[in-house]
C-alpha cells in the first residue's frame, strides 16, 4: 500500500504531507498531482524539494507522469516507478515513440514506406510492419492500426526503462540520461 504525497505547486504542503505520510510507514510513497498541466521544469522543482522527505529505503512512484524525458529525469531525482496513459494515448492517435524520436503514421510521407517501424527494438509490432501497412490501416480506419502502435509503444516504454535499469545497476546513469539528451537534441 502506497501513500501518496499531495500538495499541489506548494512545497510546505508537500513536505507536510511527505511527512505525516512517513508516520503511517507504508509500503511505498507515491508523489500525485503532477503532470496536470504544469511543465516539466515545475514538476521537477516540485520532485527535487519532495523526494528528500520520502525514506530512501522504500519505492517512490510518480503517478500519471510519462514522456520519455520526463522519466529519466525524474529518476534522476530518485523517483522509482511510473505509470501513464501516453504510450496507448497516442499509439491509438497515430504516433510512434521510436529510438530516432516520436512519428505520426498518419503523415503521408509514410504512405509508400516499406521500411520496418523501428529496427533498433526486438518487438514483432516494430519489426513485423512495414510503416505503410500501418498508414494503411490508420487511414482505412481499421482497429489493428492502433493496436500494432499501442503494442510498439509499451514495448518502447518496457525497453526504455530497461536499458535505465542496468544504467543504475552499472553506476552508469549520469552517462545514459547525458546521451540520450544529447541524441535527443541531434535529432530536432
């Protein structure tokens, strides 16, 4: 059982909560009421002046939180899990997380595009479609279309937050979170 910390904006009301919630000893501490139209630099002041109040020896989780960058710099402020709609959200709206950044099928420069949807995954739904099937099924209205990029997308997430597991396992996150930014920014 998880307690959660509230307190919107206001870190008093956080670190009161965090610590009234401590007294109750549970078996993890969740953090809520982010990701709720605040960017991401509010989000991470507001986890940076939290998470030092929630005891270092039991799972912090960020409910509702899930952009890929999001995630790895929430863990760099010792959050543990996550949970979010996005991955189905917007496999189901037409767009891909993929190792070279986020894709619209839809779009149609992938109408003839017989390339695989991602070749860097091991996921069937990325390497068993070509993107012009999956364009297909989008424009043709048709329910497999949102369910190959749903599957493509919690694949991507899963093989996200493996590869930052054995960073951590490592003690290689710092070098992980500086290189995926870095190829993040190569590709805008």
């Amino acid at each position: 059982m998880f307690g959660i910390v509230q307190g919107a904006k206001y870190e008093d009301l956080r670190i009161k909560c965090a610590l009234n919630l401590q007294k109750l000893n549970f078996d993890g501490y969740a953090i809520g009421g982010l990701s709720v139209g605040e960017g991401q630099k509010e989000m991470l002041r507001i986890l940076k002046k939290t998470t030092p109040y929630l005891p270092d020896n039991k799972p912090k989780y960020l409910m509702g939180v899930g952009m890929p960058s999001d995630i790895i710099k929430s863990v760099a402020h010792g959050i543990d899990m996550f949970d979010c709609v996005l991955p189905t959200r917007l496999g189901r709206n037409g767009l891909a997380f993929t190792t070279s950044g986020i894709i619209n099928i839809k779009n149609s420069k992938f109408k003839k595009d017989e390339s695989m949807l991602d070749k860097n995954l091991e996921c069937p739904a990325s390497n068993n479609y070509s993107k012009a099937y999956i364009h297909h099924l989008f424009k043709c209205n048709e329910i497999l279309g949102l369910m190959i990029l749903s599957w493509h997308n919690v694949f991507y997430y899963q093989n996200l937050m493996k590869r930052i597991r054995e960073s951590i396992k490592k003690n290689k996150f710092d070098k992980f979170s500086k290189n995926y930014f870095k190829y993040e920014a190569k590709r805008k």
